[in-house]
C-alpha cells in the first residue's frame, strides 16, 4: 500500500476588491488540477498584505504564487525565489487605477472571510502604495510570467504597455491575450496555463 502523496501548494493572491473566495481561484484551479490551491486574504495596507503574503509562502513553501490585479503587484514582492510566478495585469501603475476607481467606500467583489463588506479609497492609502513600491524590489521566482490582457479597461491599454515594460525588464516573460478584461476569466486562466505548461 503506497502512501497518499500531497500535491504540491499552489497559493493565489486576490486583487484589491476581492477576498480569499475569488472565483478566480476556481478558474486557475480547474486547469492547474495538480496543485492544491490555497489563499490568505490581504487588506488595503501593501505593508500588512505584504508580511501576509510571505508568512504562508514561509509556511506552506508553495510551487506557484499566481495573483492578479493588486495581487499580481503584490506577488512581484514576494519574498520566495523557489515559486512560478504567474501575474496577470499587475497594477504596478496602482495609484493612478486607484484614483480612477474613485475615493470613497468600494463594496468587495465577494464574500469575505472576515465578515468586511466595503474597503475605502483615499489619497493616505494611495501614497502609502506609492511609497511601498519605490521601498521594494521586484523578487524573480523559477521562472516568472506576466499575463496582461490588450483590453483591460481598468488599467488602460497605454498604462498596461508601461507595465508590461518594466516587468519585462526585471525578467518576466511578457504574454498579451484579448481574451479577457482586466479580471481574470476561464479563458484567460487557461492562456495563462497554457503559456506556463508550454515553456516546462
């Protein structure tokens, strides 16, 4: 009788309206089926998200940290070399999408673990952004991915050409789809995965 072998952790990183129950996990989920998927929940602090993150990178050493939106910013800090890095429309430009999302209370996307229904937008909270990403350096992983969609009508097509530039700079392998927005769909999970299986 063999014993039951675990597979290996893959950890997802929610975007800034979103929570530990993304669905977006789900669809990542469904075509990377040999990982088991987890994900902490972050709030609107990139400090406190950041030491988050890394506490459950440190904890469960996943083989993948995929994030999208405000979770792709996050993972390009994620203190883990060991880990695929998969992104997708990283707000790395977050202060000028935060603005455009507007001051004031935002409702979340989905249900959150910790019972919070809306987050707030404010120009504090935007330059503390801000000055955590001028603090930071981006953190290569094994092999690193950047997924930005050429219709991401949040970050804009012009923002998401000079992210894709500074990502490609500091070692992401850089992939357009026009198969989705900027929130992640099944479509879209799977020209990520396929992008990532291709280059093994």
């Amino acid at each position: 009788m063999y014993p039951e072998i675990q597979k290996p952790y893959a950890l997802y990183v929610h975007g800034m309206g979103s929570g530990a129950k993304s669905g977006t996990k789900s669809s990542l989920g469904k075509y990377l089926t040999d990982y088991e998927w987890i994900a902490p929940e972050f709030t609107t602090d990139p400090y406190e998200s950041l030491e988050i993150l890394n506490e459950w990178v440190n904890t469960f050493h996943p083989a993948i940290i995929a994030g999208t939106s405000m979770g792709g910013f996050l993972t390009l800090f994620a203190n883990y070399s060991s880990a695929i890095k998969l992104i997708v429309n990283p707000t790395y430009n977050i202060e000028t999408v935060l603005r455009k999302v507007g001051y004031g209370k935002h409702p979340y996307h989905c249900e959150r673990e910790n019972g919070e229904t809306e987050y707030v937008i404010d120009e504090p909270m935007i330059r503390r952004f801000i000055t955590f990403r001028e603090e930071k350096n981006i953190v290569l992983g094994s092999r690193n991915i950047a997924l930005f969609s050429s219709d991401d009508e949040l970050v804009g097509k012009e923002n998401s050409k000079k992210n894709a530039a500074v990502l490609e700079k500091a070692g992401f392998e850089i992939v357009w789809s026009d198969k989705f927005g900027h929130r992640l769909n099944e479509r879209g999970a799977k020209k990520l995965v396929e992008t990532m299986k291709g280059s093994m």
